[in-house]
C-alpha cells in the first residue's frame, strides 16, 4: 500500500519493544492501529497484517547484558517487511546502551529521535531539553543511581551514531531523506534532533523512504508520528457503528475525556506505587472527590511476608499507595512494588484498575496472572486504558505523566457520576499521614465536600498538561 502523497510503501504490521509496561501501552495507543500489549519476554507469534504488536520486555530494572539479550530474542528472525520501533524512555533511562545496540544487530540501518514535544522535552544540537533546561542541569534523574548523559548520543553508548541538527530535519523531504540514507549506508545511526511533532514526522517520513530493514529508536513521540503516517494507510476510519462505542475504533486507540458507558459493576482500585512528588496532589484530588484512600508501610511491604490488606469500597472508587513516612530501607523499592501488587492481588473480588509507574503496572499485572491488554483509548497523554482477556479495565499511566488532576480525569472517565466534584481546579490539601497507633495500614476517609456557594469553573483541568 502506497502512502498518499509520500511515494512510499506502508509497511503492512508494525512490532514494537518497550522497556516497561506503562511505555508499551503508551506506544500502543500512538501507534494509532489495531493492536495489542503483550507482556513478555515470553515468545509470541509475530504482527498480523494490519496489527501492530507491542511488546512489554520488562527490562528497565535488569543487568545491561540480560536486557540486550532480551531485545536480541525478540527481534531475530523478524521479517524485514515488518516494521520496528523501540520505545525509549524520553529522559534516557534504562538500559539504553546495551538494548540499542543489540536491537541494532542484523538491521539494514536504524534511525534515532528522542523527543517528546508533548510533554516539553525536546532535542536541540543532540541534547535533551525539558522544557528548554538541558537534562543534565535538572533533577529529572534524581532516583537514578548512574550519571545523567549529557547527550543523546552519549547514553547510547559504542553505538555508532553521527548527530543530524535541525536544520537537516526541516530541510526538503528529498535532502533529509538523502542524508538518512548516506549516513545509514556509512553504517552510523542518524540521531535526529526534533522539537515539534512536525520534526518527528518527518523523521518517519524519510525513514520509510529508505524502504525495510530500517529500524526506529525513540520517545512516544516517535511513536505517533508512525501512527500519524501509518493509521490512515492501514485503517480508514469508516463511520463509528451506533452500538459500537465502546469498541477500538478501527484507526486505533483513541484520545478523549468522554467517558464511555460501563458494562460491569467491579470497584475501582487506583494504585499508585510511583515516588513522583506529584502523586500527593493527584491523590488528593480523588479523596476530595469521595474516593477512599489506605496508605500501605513501605516497611512492611518490602518484607516477604504474607499481604497486607486493606478495605475496598464495593461500590465506589479506592485509592492504594506507599507510605513513605516512616521511610524506606535503601535498595527496597523493587521489593516494595512487588508487596504492594501483592496486596492487590489479594483482593477478594475483581477490580478495574488504574496503574501508575510502569514498574508498578507491570508487577500487578504479573502477580494476578494478566498477560495482555488490547488498548482502548487514551483519557489523557499515556493514560491508556486497556482490557484484559477476562473484560477488566486497565489503565496505565506513567509516573512522570498526568497533571495534578490526571488520577481525577482517570477515574471520572471510567466511573462517570460517581465522584463527587468531577473535575477539581482549586488547591486541596494533602492527605494525612500515617496514624502511628497502626502501623502498616493508613486509612484516610474522604473529605467533606467542596462548598456549594463556590463550584469550580467548567474548565477546570488542562487538556493535555504534562507535568
């Protein structure tokens, strides 16, 4: 199939790898196709015409060497004609080096963007920018026990890689095209610097004019400018069908705040095992709101005892994260996210969950047997909502992602009515600590509603704000 207006041919199935659970279903819903998130490194048949298949191989928080070596299973033996891209984490993280250097192997070229406009982080002169201050001059790495890299070819490693500026992107389609092919044929790896969607889709642009065999390397970003290319090749979108409004639509997942009708009576469960600052006040949101709040020892929870439990309201919305007020033993948050998605799997009664931090979606999801998501839709940027096999509802989300309201929109879109403000915009305090008296278990009842004299404005959350 020829892409309209470009000359070139679509590639017909797409594979995708990503490092965590949270970036995988973030690619799938960019890429904008029918698809479906498998969670590896299990082997799985390969990509169906017009399917893109994103795998989750759970390599963030591996050694480097057995990270590579699950990236190189995972692409041997695939057929050039399908199409590739590696999701990345858009503040370089993970094991970037090894895994792009193994993906690299047996590929005829491969082609590298980094940026996330969306969410303000761009690539100038071969540098990650967040929102203009270069990655190594803020605190974005502060969990990460290596150095930051100072550049994007830097955290690649022995990769071999020359810089292509701006000026190269936003050159004519032709000459851009035509330097992607001279340094592919020199065997480096062009790293592209890009600061708007439109420099990322001419990177996917170019790139397929060097036809298969030409592997992508970059953010989110990268990943729907393909799906702006790819969508509309492969999946015209026909009129929706008037019952159909709860199903995929044809070109894809999609992104909305409208919620979409229930067809199960399960609670919701929110869990938030992520340590970004802004979880507090995302929290504190939704309890505002009328969601049920319990704050679960992070003491407790990395030690390999039986789970801890706590209440979830059978009808309305509950929300589960870490205490930290106590403090966490150096070196635990691994065995505290494998307590908490213990403690969730030890509900007695299916839930729908919200997931945020990769790392945290991955191990609830591995601990109550789930395997695949087809995803849905997006509620907002990386909020992808998914079901599983047996009908649940998924969301993942970032940690880093999602405004102060982002857990509120989350959960107004899949439980619409049910909250008590649904959209917040003035400041709300934080939920209380811990009681000391009970150790291992907080629970924090929601707060009294806002007064009636004052109701927020319609507007009341950003679209599309990243934090």
């Amino acid at each position: 199939m020829v892409l309209a207006s470009r000359g070139v041919r679509a590639p017909r199935r797409v594979l995708a790898l990503a490092d965590d659970l949270s970036g995988a279903a973030e690619t799938a819903a960019a890429l904008r196709i029918p698809g479906r998130i498998v969670l590896g490194p299990a082997a799985v048949p390969p990509p169906a015409d017009g399917e893109a298949l994103v795998l989750d191989l759970d390599t963030r928080h591996l050694a480097a060497d057995e990270a590579a070596r699950l990236v190189r299973d995972a692409v041997q033996g695939v057929a050039a004609p399908t199409l590739m891209i590696k999701k990345t984490d858009s503040l370089l993280r993970g094991n970037l080096a090894s895994e792009a250097a193994a993906y690299a192997r047996g590929a005829r070229g491969v082609v590298i963007a980094a940026a996330l406009p969306t969410a303000g982080r761009t690539v100038r002169d071969g540098v990650v920018h967040l929102h203009g201050t270069p990655l190594h001059a803020t605190d974005a790495w502060r969990a990460e026990a290596a150095p930051v890299p100072r550049s994007v070819r830097a955290a690649l490693g022995d990769l071999p890689t020359r810089s292509v500026p701006l000026s190269a992107v936003r050159a004519s389609r032709r000459e851009f095209a035509a330097l992607l092919h001279d340094l592919v044929a020199a065997g480096l790896c062009p790293v592209c610097d890009a600061e708007t969607d439109a420099d990322l889709d001419a990177v996917v642009a170019a790139t397929l004019h060097l036809g298969p065999g030409v592997r992508l390397i970059g953010s989110g970003g990268l990943a729907s400018a393909l799906g702006r290319v790819l969508a509309p090749a492969l999946c015209p979108e026909p009129p929706p069908a008037p019952d159909a409004a709860d199903a995929p639509p044809p070109g894809g997942a999609r992104t909305e705040d409208r919620p979409l009708p229930a067809t199960e009576h399960r609670p919701l469960l929110v869990v938030v095992g992520t340590a970004e600052p802004s979880a507090v006040a995302q929290i504190a949101q939704l309890t505002a709101a009328g969601a049920h709040h319990t704050a679960l020892s992070a003491d407790l929870l990395a030690q390999n005892g039986p789970p801890l439990p706590f209440p979830v309201d059978p009808h309305g919305i509950t929300v589960v994260s870490v205490d930290n007020s106590r403090g966490v033993r150096p070196g635990s948050a691994r065995r505290v996210v494998a307590g908490l998605a213990r403690a969730v799997a030890a509900v007695d009664r299916p839930t729908d969950l919200v997931l945020t931090g990769g790392e945290t979606a991955r191990r609830v999801l591995d601990a109550l047997g789930i395997d695949q998501l087809r995803p849905v839709r997006q509620i907002h940027h990386g909020a992808v909502h998914g079901h599983t096999p047996d009908g649940r509802s998924v969301v993942t989300r970032p940690g880093s992602h999602g405004d102060t309201g982002s857990l509120l929109r989350i959960a107004d879109a899949l439980r619409p009515g049910q909250l008590r403000t649904p959209l917040l915009s003035r400041p709300v305090a934080a939920p209380p600590a811990a009681d000391p008296s009970a150790p291992g278990v907080a629970f924090v009842a929601p707060a009294s509603p806002p007064p009636e004299t004052s109701p927020p404005p319609e507007t009341s959350v950003p679209q599309g704000e990243i934090q």
